[in-house]
C-alpha cells in the first residue's frame, strides 16, 4: 500500500528519523504519544485534472507535533524534501 511505502520512505530519512525515531503514524497517532511525531493521510491517490494539466501524484496531507515550533518547521522541511 502507498501509505507503508511512504511510511518507510519517510524512515529511510536519517535526519527525520533521528527526530521523530518511528513516530510516524497514518491518520491518528496512538494517545499519550512523545513528541515530536508525524500524522499522515493519503488524500487521494487518483489523477486530479485542471485545465492544461493532470496531476497524477497522491495527494498527502501530514500534521507535525512538537513542543517546538522550529523543530516543527525542520521536520516540516525534512518531509517536503522526501515527498
């Protein structure tokens, strides 16, 4: 499934892994979780078509948890630079 293989690409990444360890969870994280960790949904995995263009990429919404807001924005830049 798309979600275990992008679960696994986001692992692959040491630098967010040393962050979040496996804290990456899809669609709700487990309660009384530690922070820093990922939240991540598959939006839609079908083509959306526009005028001029198909975008045939999954749509992926993801949520970060911290108690800080710049470790936050890292994790942030950490997983747009993997998606």
């Amino acid at each position: 499934m798309i979600e275990d293989k992008l679960r696994a690409k986001l692992l692959a990444n040491t630098q967010l892994a040393a962050l979040v360890g496996d804290r990456i969870f899809v669609l709700q994280a487990p309660q009384g979780v530690e922070t820093p960790y990922v939240v991540y949904s598959i939006i839609t995995n079908n083509p959306v078509y526009t005028i001029g263009c198909v975008n045939d990429k999954p749509v992926i919404q993801y949520s970060v948890f911290s108690q800080h807001y710049s470790q936050a924005r890292t994790i942030q830049n950490l997983i747009r630079s993997e998606i």
